[in-house]
C-alpha cells in the first residue's frame, strides 16, 4: 500500500511538472467535477495540516490538468474516487 501511495504522489509531482499550471477551485467544484468522472474512477491526494485551524489541501488530474482545493472540513467524495492520504502536499509558488 506504501508503495502504491509513493508511486501515485511521483505520478502526480511528474504531473505537475509536465503541467506547469495547477487550476484552484472551489471545494464544490472539486466534488462535481469527481462526480461527473463515472467512467474511470478518480485518484484523489488529500493532506490534513494546521495547528489551530485544521485545513485540508486536495489534488486530482482530470482530463490533463491537475485540480486543487481547501477546506476547512473534509470533503465528502463520491465513493468511486480512490483517496490517498498524504503527509503534505506541496504546490509550486
């Protein structure tokens, strides 16, 4: 399972790259749009940070961008949606 978690976060770091843009939405938005990707089932990285305000940082790839949001509560994805938990995700600045 560590190594099936280590390889999608190179995949999606690999991604990023290849990308060089990565699209901020709304965490709404972010749960429609998985929702709408019935036909494969959606990878979805999700990291917990924060000391006195919990947050919670989202990626996915869809349809060759990758998609980004926070929340201050986790969001509720559809049950087709593989979800891995990181440490952290870093973003490019």
């Amino acid at each position: 399972m560590a190594g099936a978690a280590a390889a999608a976060a190179i995949a999606i770091a690999n991604a990023i790259k290849a990308s060089g843009a990565i699209v901020e939405v709304d965490p709404e938005v972010f749960t429609t749009m998985l929702a709408r990707e019935r036909e494969d089932r959606p990878l979805v990285i999700m990291a917990q940070s924060g000391f006195i305000r919990t947050r919670y940082r989202y990626l996915t790839a869809c349809r060759g961008f990758i998609f980004s949001t926070e929340s201050a509560a986790p969001l509720m994805l559809p049950g087709h949606a593989d979800l891995i938990t990181a440490r952290k995700i870093w973003t490019p600045s």
